[in-house]
C-alpha cells in the first residue's frame, strides 16, 4: 500500500478511548457499542448510538457529553470511509466539529475536547472547497493545544503522528516526527492499535516493509474486529 492509500482512508477519529470524561455506566456501555459498531462498520448502529448521545448532551449540557458525542461522530467518519461513503463521512465530521466546539466552550482546558476538534477539522478537509487552507492550520493547532494542554495524551499524540505523516513536506509534514509522535502513543497507551496502523503506514511509505508489516499485525492482535485494520493489512500484502 503506498501514501496515496493512506491519505484516501484519513480516519483521524479512530481512537481507542474517550478518558478523563466522567462516564457513567451506561455511557461506558454505549461507548463500547459504538466502537463495535465502528470495528464492524455499521453507520446505521453509530446514527442511533449519536442521536442518543446527542440528546443526553443537550440535557446534560456538559464538556464531558459533547466530547462523547464528538468521538461517536468520529468513529462513524471511519465507519463511512470502511463503505467510501464520503456524504456520511463530511456530515459526520461537521458533527464531530459541532460537538467539540461546544466541548471547548464549556471547558477550554479540556485536552481531549481540542483533540477532538483537531481531528474532526482533519477529516473535513477533503470533503470541502479548498479544505486544506481552511482547515489543515486550524487543525494542527488544535491538537497541539492538546498536546500542551496535556503531553501524556495518547489520543493527541496518534492525531499528531497522522498530521505529521499526511501532511506535505512543504506545510510541515515530517515522517521522522510522524514515527516519534505515534511511538510516544504507544508508550502511553500500550493498547493503542490505532498508533500500530498508522505507524506500519508511515514505515510502508518509507520502504520498511518488514517493520510495516510487524506494526499492523500488533494491531490485528491489539482489536482483531477492526475492519479498518484488515483493510489496511489487505492492501499491505496484496503485492
């Protein structure tokens, strides 16, 4: 798979988590139903599970319901790139851009409410008239917000490798850098499967097949009903 591939299947909302929100249990259950939904691609389970988390943030009127809400939005943006379904992709991030502005106003210091804007900004740049001017500084600032906000956030540190790596040279992107960020993630986040692929892609691109290939297999062992993991290592070894 080359860096065409990569950039076509952008998916900057595939996290693993959604920490430091105060779930309860039944949101900790409706968080693991929509990343199964997410691993199995079912945009039809992600539409019901976010106009759920979206009337329980218009009641709650709290950061931690819109960040919920903005990560559901971003796991649909992967279930609809899994179908090429580009119109559910791009409402999906207005979703996910939506929620995590109101995230932000109710809690600037949030750093997962700025990561979450970052990657939904990320994943509207292709879907709009010059997307790239408008949204790719906006984007990287909101993450590197994040990352200062809090340096320990793994979530922020994939968003900033995947930045890195699909960003061209000449606006900053930076592949060494790219592999720094995502291996930071993983030394944060152990189970993040998320920084295995993104890694295993930027090595691909970088000739390192041997070092690609030991990446993406972490992350089939790490969640192996991902379908965005599988159609990756497909087009890996499809020769």
């Amino acid at each position: 798979m080359k860096r065409g591939v990569a950039a076509a299947l952008v998916v900057l909302g595939c996290v693993e988590s959604v920490p430091g929100i105060g779930l309860t249990a039944v949101s900790d259950d409706h968080a693991e139903a929509a990343r199964k939904a997410r691993d199995s691609g079912d945009t039809e389970a992600l539409h019901k599970l976010i106009d759920g988390a979206r009337r329980q943030a218009e009641q709650q009127k709290s950061a931690a319901s819109y960040q919920m809400l903005a990560q559901f939005d971003l796991w649909l943006c992967e279930a609809g790139h899994m179908h090429n379904d580009n119109k559910t992709v791009k409402q999906a991030a207005q979703g996910a851009a939506t929620a995590a502005d109101q995230a932000i106003a109710l809690d600037p210091n949030s750093s997962e409410a700025h990561r979450l804007e970052g990657q939904a900004l990320a994943e509207l740049i292709p879907h709009v008239f010059a997307g790239g001017p408008r949204y790719g500084p906006r984007s990287t600032k909101e993450i590197e917000k994040a990352l200062e906000l809090d340096p320990k956030n793994a979530n922020a540190c994939v968003a900033r490798g995947i930045n890195y790596f699909l960003t061209p040279k000449a606006f900053g992107g930076n592949h060494q850098k790219a592999v720094e960020m995502l291996k930071k993630a993983i030394e944060l986040d152990p189970r993040s499967d998320t920084a295995h692929i993104w890694l295993a892609q930027v090595y691909l691109a970088d000739g390192q097949p041997q070092d690609a290939l030991r990446e993406i297999n972490e992350a089939r062992q790490l969640d192996p009903n991902r379908g965005f993991t599988h159609r990756v290592y497909q087009q890996m070894t499809a020769g």
